[in-house]
C-alpha cells in the first residue's frame, strides 16, 4: 500500500526544511509516540512537536485560527472563545475532503515554523540531536528528508483500546481515526528503527536508551549521507 501526498508534501516542495541530519520519529496514533519522545528529550534530544506547534497555530490571533474558523464555522469554537480541537477532529475524520481542506490551510504554517525551530536549534547547538515528532511523515512522503527515521509502534488492538481510553471516543470511531493514516505495519516495515510500545513504560524506555548513543553518534557526524550509508543497518531496538 503506498503512500498517499496531500496538500503537506506538495507544500514541502516549495520550502526548504533543514532536516537533514536531523531525525523524524512518527508511528500510529495511540502507538507510544509521546512516550517515546519524552524519553529521547530526557535524555539530551532536542524535540520540535509537530501537534504543539500546530496547537500554537490554532490560538486565537494567530491568522491560522481565522482561516479554520472561516472553513468550518463558529460551531467548532468552545464558550471561551477557542477551538475545540475535539470538535475539529471528528469532523475532519468523519470526511477526507475535510482532512485536505484543514491540511491546506494548516501545513504550509506549520513547515515554516517547523525550519525556524530547527534552524534556532541547529545554530545554538550544531551537534545536538534533533528530533522532530510528527504523525503524518510516511504519509507526506517526506521520510527521505531525515536521517533516520524512528517509528513507535504497538499491536493495533493496543492502539484502538489506548485510543478509546484518550480520547473516550467509540470503537468505530477510534478505527475511522487510525484508518486515516498510513497502517502501523507499513510505517514499521519502512522505519530505520522501530520502538517496541506494547510492553511496558520501562520496557520501552530501555529501548530508547539503547538507541540513544546511536542518534548521538550520528547527530554528530551531521552527515547529509548518513541515510544512505546506513539504510542496512534497520534496527528492530525492541528485539
């Protein structure tokens, strides 16, 4: 099953990221990603969180938060006055016409702040190791502009249970949820190194531990090469 290039990869074509010798770690939604990102930032990486940075874009004031209002309506703010990021989200999943409409109007934002975040890092610390958390990264086809790349993954029943438990939305939603994104198997298959999320929290931070001196050593080697000399060495760090 390929991958499906939306509004993001076509925008990611017109701006220049530097992500190279940088590091992209994505998995399924619910799949321990978070976590995993937690334990890579405790450890000394630098981490630029896609799903923050597009919460700041959605803040009132900001011209993204007038563009969603004016695309979907006044129904999706809270009392407050803010976007009820719930609201949003089960009525862009519930449609792919509405996930393109919000990621034309989203990404192109997002990729530039991303850049200025891993430019301000890059010049502050040259050799740090720089991960940026994003879902949507195989799905964008954007895979090819890190050196590695990371997947979190966990057994699909694990991630519609922990999904349900989040969110506390239903069964078939949590399903139409996952189905929008690319299958944890295909993201696994593909990735450089796969994190085994469906054991325990220390089982998994043993993982990331494991892992870590690699990404240090690579980071600071800060090799545009790095990918392509070592796509052999895929690492399953959960085995």
């Amino acid at each position: 099953m390929g991958c499906q290039v939306g509004p993001f990869a076509r925008q990611l074509s017109l701006v220049t990221v530097v992500m190279h010798g940088s590091f992209g770690l994505t998995g399924g939604i619910a799949s321990g990603k978070s976590t995993v990102a937690r334990f890579l930032e405790a450890l000394g990486a630098k981490v630029i969180d896609a799903d923050r940075v597009g919460h700041e874009l959605l803040q009132p004031g900001n011209p993204v938060f007038d563009q969603v209002v004016s695309q979907f309506g006044r129904e999706i703010l809270k009392p407050c006055g803010e976007i009820d990021r719930e609201r949003l989200g089960s009525i862009v999943f519930a449609d792919p016409q509405k996930i393109s409409e919000l990621s034309s109007i989203m990404h192109p934002r997002l990729i530039a702040r991303i850049r200025e975040l891993g430019e301000e890092l890059r010049s502050r610390e040259p050799r740090a190791v720089i991960l940026v958390d994003a879902a949507l990264i195989y799905e964008a086809s954007i895979a090819d502009r890190f050196a590695k790349i990371l997947v979190a993954w966990c057994r699909p029943e694990q991630q519609i249970e922990r999904l349900m438990a989040k969110t506390h939305i239903s069964r078939q939603e949590a399903l139409r949820r996952m189905a929008s994104q690319m299958p944890a198997e295909e993201k696994r298959c593909r990735a450089d190194y796969v994190i085994d999320c469906s054991g325990s929290l220390e089982q998994t931070r043993a993982q990331v531990e494991a892992l870590y001196p690699a990404l240090k050593r690579l980071a600071g080697r800060g090799s545009r090469n790095s990918k392509t000399e070592n796509r052999k060495s895929k690492i399953e760090t959960g085995k």
